[in-house]
C-alpha cells in the first residue's frame, strides 16, 4: 500500500505538466530560489506516479564517480558498487539531482548521453553502457540567483531539460500553506506572510535571498507550540536573512509592528 501523499499545493500547472513530461521520459529542471516547494514537488509527484525517488545533493565535491559507482574492496575481492544514478536507470526510478550547477562537470557529461534520446549511461571504469529501464526519469534543480554568474549551466545541458520556475507563491496559497503545515491560526499565517511581503519587497536591504516559504512554515511551527511570537519571528525569519546588525534590527521593528 502506498503511504500517505506528501503535503504540495499546486502554484501552478507545474503537475500537469510534469505528468505530462514523466509520460514521454522528458528531463525536468526545477528552477526558483530556495525553500520555494522543489523538493516538496517532486517528493508529491513521486508518489503521485507510485515510483520510487532518489535524491542527491549535490556539492562542489560530487563526481560522476559518487553517481555511477566505484570499485570497492570487500575483504581480499575488489566488486563493482553500482552508484544511485545507475541503480535509478536499472530499476525504473525517478532521480533528482539537487543543485545539479554544483556538481563536478564530469557529472553533466555523464548526464548528457542520457538526457536526449539515447537514454543510456557509459560507466567508463567497466567500459559499458547501460540502457535506461523505460519508467527512469531524470529531474533536477538549480537556483538561478544563487552566487550570481558563478555556477551556471551552460545551454547545452540546460536545453536537454523542460524547466518550471518555482517562485513565492500570491499571499492567500502562502498562508494556506502555512496553516496546512503547521497548524497555526489563520490569522498569524496571514500576518506572517504580510510580513514575507514586506521584506521581500525591501530590494533596497541587498539580502541574498529574501523570505523563503521554508522559513514562514519554521516560524509558524514555533508559534503554534508556543514560543511568543515576536521571538519566533526574530529567530525564524530575521537572523536566518542576515547578519548585518543594523538590517537586523530594521528588520525586527518592522516584524514587531506587524506580528
Ligand atoms: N507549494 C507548497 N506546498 C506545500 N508546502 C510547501 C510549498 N512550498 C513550500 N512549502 C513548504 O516549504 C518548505 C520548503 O520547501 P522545499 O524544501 O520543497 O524547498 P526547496 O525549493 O526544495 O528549497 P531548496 O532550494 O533550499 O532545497 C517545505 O518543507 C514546505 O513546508
Ligand atoms: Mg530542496
């Protein structure tokens, strides 16, 4: 039996359309800035289709080796280990590659064969290629605003993906959201995406990135066990955003006015 749906409210068409993807095997990327839903997206839509997910994160450390697999010595023998990438490809499932821009590049070459119509991975260390098992699909993400002009991906890579942009959601889903979440009264959820669109309206405080869905849903935890609110919305939203102590304590009279 299958276990209970993660929790996702629709922004969009982003399910249709990713249905509509995962029926003809198109590579998904998943843009927008942090705590805007994306793993909670794909997290639903895996169990929407009953297959099962593998998530990577990945980091400047993460090589094609950390996908494909390795050598690996187990008393006197060295056996093959096959890596989650090939595991997802034999078995049907579907992978997501987090933050794929800030991968090693030998994992977008090792992608590439894989996402246009060859669909099929070539360990290179056991000189075979392996064919995608029809039900594999591959989804990943990327921030686009995160450490401008840096880690970007070239178009080569980016044009083998259909791609949605995940943003902060209009103020009435928001606060549903939250309410769904956490349980918090409605009111506070309202107020606590007032104040969400507020600070995102602020461009002037130069954050690097502003309010996220993730920290609302992190302060309405609080409040709803308890903690005062003034305190849950310092702790939740304003010092998560900055370190900069005078944005901080604009930051905390304006929250305090309007909490
Ligand atoms: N559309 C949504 N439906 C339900 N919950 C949401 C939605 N959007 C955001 N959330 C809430 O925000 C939290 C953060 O979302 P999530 O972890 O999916 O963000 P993300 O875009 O993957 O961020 P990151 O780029 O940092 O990984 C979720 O745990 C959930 O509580
Ligand atoms: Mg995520």
């Amino acid at each position: 039996m299958k276990n209970r749906a993660p929790y996702y409210h629709q922004i969009g068409k982003e399910v249709e359309v990713f249905e509509h993807a995962y029926k003809n095997k198109i590579p998904f990327l998943l843009k927008g800035p942090t705590g805007t839903g994306k793993s909670r997206f794909i997290e639903y839509m895996a169990h929407k289709l009953d297959k099962k997910l593998i998530t990577i994160s990945c980091h400047e450390e993460t090589s094609s080796t950390d996908l494909v697999g390795r050598y690996i010595i187990k008393g006197a023998e060295t056996i093959w280990s096959d890596g989650p990438l090939t595991n997802a490809i034999k078995e049907g499932a579907i992978i997501y590659l987090d933050e794929i821009a800030e991968a090693r590049p030998d994992v977008i070459v090792a992608i590439h064969s894989l996402t246009d119509h060859r669909r099929e991975l070539f360990i290179d260390k056991l000189g075979k290629t392996v064919k995608a098992h029809e039900d594999f699909m591959l989804v990943a993400s990327f921030n686009p605003g995160y450490q401008k002009g840096f880690k970007e991906l070239k178009p080569s890579t980016r044009q083998r993906f259909i791609a949605t942009a995940f943003a902060y959601p209009e103020a009435k889903i928001e606060a549903a959201i939250l309410v769904n979440e956490t349980n918090v009264d409605k009111d506070i959820a309202k107020k606590l995406v007032n104040i969400a669109t507020k600070i995102r309206n602020l461009t002037e405080l130069g954050l690097a990135e502003t309010v996220s869905t993730r920290l609302l849903v992190d302060a309405a935890k609080l409040i709803h066990s308890g903690l005062p609110k003034r305190l849950a919305v310092e702790v939740a939203i304003v010092e998560p955003l900055t370190d900069d102590l005078d944005v901080v304590e604009a930051l905390k009279d304006l929250c305090n006015l309007m909490i």
